[in-house]
C-alpha cells in the first residue's frame, strides 16, 4: 500500500496540519476544528487514523483533536506535559509510532513552549526523513518566545536556541521541513514564502540559522511581538479541551426585521464583504472584516461575549462561520438573508464611508486642503516600504487604544496597504462616533503606483510577498 503524507492548509491562518498513513493505519498532527478533511483524505484511500498528536498548545486557533477523536476513536497525545490538560495523553521525549514499516518519533524541542514536541519520521530503513517542526523551526523564522511573558522570553530563546542547534539541525540537510504554520501566521515572525524546505535549505536561507552564537541568537530572537487578545482564550481553552460540536454549524437566515431585532438586543453586526460593497452601504454600527482577513483580524475586534451577526458576500455564510469556529467564535445569532438587497428593499437606513482614489487625495493636497493622514500599516511595513510624507501612523491593531489621537474636527483619510485594512479602521472610527472618515482606494500601493513621495523606503512594494495583514 501506497504510504500517504498530505498537508492540510487552514487559509488566513496559515496553519499547517500533516496527515501520515501507511499499510492502512493513519497519524494526524495538529488537526484543525472542522475536521472532515482528515476523515474524507483517510477514507478514499482506506486508511483508519488511529493516533492524534499535537506539538504544542496552539494560542492561534481552537485544535480538533478531541473532535478528530470523537470521529474515528483515535487516541490523543498532546506536548506540554506539565500544563493541566484535561484530555488525552502526555507524550514523552523519544515516544514512538508505527506505521507499519516507518516509525514516527517525538523529539522534545522546547523554546516555543516549554514542552514542544517535534515528530521525525523514519524511513524504510530507519533514516530521518520528514520532520514535523511544529512551532520550533518555519521556512525563513523560528517560533516566537514571547507567550509565556517578557519575564522568561530570554530564557525561552535559550531553550529554542539548544532545541534547533543541538537536536533539529543535526538531524540531516536532506531531512524534509513541515512546520505547523506558514507566511502570515501570527506564531512566528516573518515567516517566508517558501511552502515546502529543508533543513538545509533553511540552514542556508533562514537568517536566524546564521546566528551561531548562543548569546546573540537570543538577543535576535527573544523579540516582543504583537500578541492578539483571542490568544489568551485560545490557550485556556486548548488545555481545557474544547466541546465537541459535530459537522460544521449552519447560521440561521433572518429576515431584515429579525436581523434588527438582535441588534436592538445586543448582537454586533460583522460584515465580510470586500471594502468597495461595505464602503457604498452598510448596516449601521457594522463592524468591517472581508472574509479573507478573519484569521487574521478577528481574534483583535471581535469579543466573545456577544452574539454576532453576519453580513456576507454570498448568500452562504458557512466559509465565515468555518473561520470564526476556527477561533472559537460560536455565538452566531444568524446572518441577513438576501444581503444589503433586502435590508435596503425592506426600506432599512444604511450608512456609508466616503472613498477616494489615490490621484484625487493629490488633487485636493494640491489644491490647498489639509486632510489628516491615518497609515495603519506595521510597522515592519513602514521601514520596509516607506512613509507617506505628513502620514500619522498607528498600526490598525492598536487602532482602538489610540482613538484619543484621531481628531474628530477635520476630515481623515486612511490608508493602508490596498484598502481593507482601512476599511476595517473606518467602521472602527465610525461605530465610535467619527463622521467624516476617508478610505483611500488602493491605499500605499497606489500611492507607490503613481510615484508619489515616499520616505525611507528600504524595498519596492512590487517586490513584497503580500499577506492577508499587508493588503
């Protein structure tokens, strides 16, 4: 029997699980909550998964494994071993699987989280084969060390430092590289675009492999980023082990009277459109996140102690719901049947965000007007791509801590790196009571696009690998 070895992508998220089969019998790691993939991938080719293992307690998104199990009576091993978990078993350092002829291994890799396990396959003939880094080692980064507080983020490098150096690398250039997260993942910084590596390519091309020195490695990598709010929920809950819900939740249609009628009753509107629908009309006091960016941008506006009620492209909501349930946002009250056609059709009010194109924002500069400049792009994207002369930055994710610093007496003009991102700052400004808020069209790209002054730009936008957090 063919041996099977398929990577699953949760898009937005960038997460990576791993299904490994051989001689019938199946091993996921790090499956996601909807979890029918692996069910379905298994059974066309007759394999019964049979083991269910996770590398970490993922702070990103809610596991599946208690859900994979549920499905197929697979036994669970989780990392980590001395967090309180309330489910399956702790694996232990140089633990082995088998499937039929290859042996899968936990190798303890700590850094990341102090019980990380990574997991080597063998070959055949007992060589190492495919490694399964977790959130260890990612094409062109390593895991971040920050989650466990500042005070121990050395000490986490430390240990990261020993895990790749000492126990990963060694392992053989050869040694095929699946990390559980790619470029746009919130687990690690700078993540390249490089799908499928090595450890040698990584050897070769991570920058932080190149840092030899134990000393400067961590002063490198032991960096404080930027730590989502929905992480916290998303730990306790990973450890605690969360309800099993069955096949994927359907959200009720309303009609435009009933859709008001939660509103009135406390529900918050979140609107997946693309920004040009959301800008023209919306509900009023809407919350603006195009489906694309939900991975990336829910788990920062979005509370969980209150319903939420969607308003979507298609009249489908279940790619929203699949990505909301991902982050364990399982208050759905219903979304508006028929879209803004039957709110509007059922003589519903609407508000609307003003847009304008990069070449008329110059016109009116131009023309004497003096608008105040919103760039809520990362800071990593300013020193990479520049400023925009005059431009206020406040990175959209700390956007609701510093509306103290937007003015409400004049006009403000938002960009970002196409137009989504503003968009999702101009429905923030709006529910808090700003009333003259302009999205810029095409954002910075278009702004770069027509040779306008940039200042300290180290790379042009062409040559950036665009994610869902720089559109």
């Amino acid at each position: 029997m063919n041996m099977l070895l398929e990577r699953i992508e949760s898009e937005g998220l960038a997460h990576y699980s791993y299904l490994i089969g051989n001689e019938g019998e199946a091993i996921v790691i790090d499956p996601r909550r909807d979890c029918d993939i692996y069910v379905d991938m298994a059974q066309r080719r007759d394999y019964r998964i049979t083991h269910i293992l996770e590398t970490h307690r993922n702070e990103d998104y809610v596991i599946g494994s208690l859900e994979l199990a549920a499905r197929t009576g697979a036994e669970v091993w989780h990392a980590d071993r001395d967090w309180p978990y309330q489910y399956g078993r702790p694996v232990q350092d140089q633990q082995t699987w088998h499937l039929g002829r290859l042996v899968l291994e936990a190798i303890h890799a700590p850094g990341h989280t102090p019980g990380m396990m990574a997991y080597l396959l063998h070959d055949y003939g007992g060589a190492p084969w495919v490694l399964f880094s977790g959130d260890a080692l990612f094409a062109g980064s390593v895991g971040r060390v920050d989650l466990l507080g500042k005070g121990q983020t050395e000490e986490m490098a430390s240990l990261l430092y020993h895990s790749l150096f000492h126990k990963l690398l060694p392992l053989g250039d050869g040694v095929i590289l699946c990390p559980a997260h790619g470029a746009g993942s919130a687990c690690g910084a700078a993540i390249a675009q490089r799908p499928w590596t090595t450890i040698g390519l990584e050897k070769a091309l991570n920058p932080l492999l190149q840092i030899r020195d134990r000393l400067d490695f961590i002063a490198h990598a032991a960096q404080d980023l930027e730590r989502p709010p929905y992480f916290q929920r998303m730990e306790a809950v990973n450890v605690q082990g969360p309800p099993i819900i069955g096949p994927l939740p359907a959200a009720e249609p309303l009609s435009p009277a009933a859709f008001a009628a939660q509103i009135e009753a406390g529900a918050l509107v979140l609107d997946t459109r693309m920004d040009l629908g959301f800008n023209a009309a919306h509900v009023p006091g809407a919350l603006s996140i195009w489906l694309g960016g939900l991975p990336s941008f829910a788990g920062w506006f979005l509370p969980y102690d209150r319903p939420l009620l969607l308003v979507t492209e298609e009249a489908d909501p279940t790619p929203a719901m699949r990505d909301l349930l991902r982050m364990d946002y399982v208050q759905i009250a219903g979304h508006l049947a028929g879209g803004m056609l039957a709110w509007h059709m059922a003589g519903r009010e609407s508000d609307s965000v003003a847009m304008v194109t990069v070449q008329e924002l110059c016109r009116r500069l131009d023309a004497g007007e003096a608008p105040w400049l919103l760039d809520v792009r990362s800071p990593e994207e300013l020193e990479r791509q520049g400023r925009i002369p005059g431009a206020h930055s406040i990175h959209i994710t700390q956007l609701p801590a510093h509306l103290v610093e937007v003015p409400r007496e004049q006009p403000v003009y938002i960009f970002c790196g196409s137009g989504l991102r503003s968009t999702i700052a101009a429905s923030l400004l709006q529910r808090e009571g700003w009333d003259n808020v302009t999205v810029v069209l095409g954002g910075f790209a278009g702004w770069q696009s027509c040779t306008h002054p940039i200042e300290g730009a180290q790379a042009p936008v062409e040559s950036l690998e665009a994610t869902p957090n720089m559109l």
